[in-house]
C-alpha cells in the first residue's frame, strides 16, 4: 500500500520544511502550501489523506480555511497546528484533532496515523489503485 499523503498549511517556509521532514521520516509522503489558496489548488490535484493547518496563517485565516476544506472534502480529517492555548470554540468544533505546538513532535505523529488510518480518502485511493493494478493485469 502506497504511503498516506498528508498536506501540510503554514505560510513560514521553515516551519513547513520542518513537518514535512518529520513526517517523511515517519514514511508520509508530504504535501506543502503556503496559504489557503495554494492548499485548495493542491486539494483539487492530489488525494490526500489528511490536512495539518497552522492557526495563524496570512491571507485567508484558519476557520475559513477549514471552511472551505470540509465544503469540498466534508470527510477529510484536518488536525489544527497552534501555539495559543486560547482557541475559539467554533475553529475547534471545525477540526477532526489538534495539537499544541508545544507538544511537537512526540504528538503529531501519533494524530496523523489516526488521521489518516480514519480517513475515506486513503481508502478510496487504495482501493481505486487496487482495481487498476486488477483491471491492468487482466
């Protein structure tokens, strides 16, 4: 079975390079955006099996975000990234998981397995892979 991808939103670079390399070294294959927008572009193009979102990120703000992601992929899993132990009710009733940056990285890696081990996505594209492997060597 192909490695689950997980997309990852943040808009510092270092930050970003960070998760990835963390959750690559877990054997994730790892999407990176830098705002909300290029995370949708990226959503639209590739299955992903899980969305790990900063809180504060520029432009487009984190519940909108969420918004967006859960309009187009209601049972994707997002995990929600904060340093601030203060937020909002609505963002958290929004997301699947969440994770105090604090806690990083014994944490987020354990959040992702179960995001991803719960998430429809990764099943669809299992078994959409499986029947072409099946249909190509028939």
């Amino acid at each position: 079975m192909d490695s689950p991808t997980v997309l990852c939103i943040d808009d510092p670079p270092q930050a970003l390079e960070l998760r990835k390399a963390a959750l690559e070294s877990h054997g994730y294959c790892v999407k990176i955006a830098s705002s909300g927008y290029a995370a949708m572009k990226i959503l639209e193009e590739t299955p992903v099996a899980a969305v790990l979102l900063e809180y504060k990120l520029e432009g487009m703000d984190a519940e909108a975000v969420v918004c967006h992601i859960k309009q187009g992929f209601p049972q994707l899993p997002v995990i929600l990234l904060s340093a601030y132990s203060e937020t909002p009710e609505r963002l958290l009733g929004l997301v699947d998981d969440y994770v105090m940056k604090s806690d990083l990285p014994e944490r987020l890696v354990p959040v992702v397995e179960r995001a991803c081990r719960l998430s429809p996505r990764s099943v669809a594209r299992h078994s959409k892979e499986q029947h072409q492997r099946t249909a190509a060597a028939a």
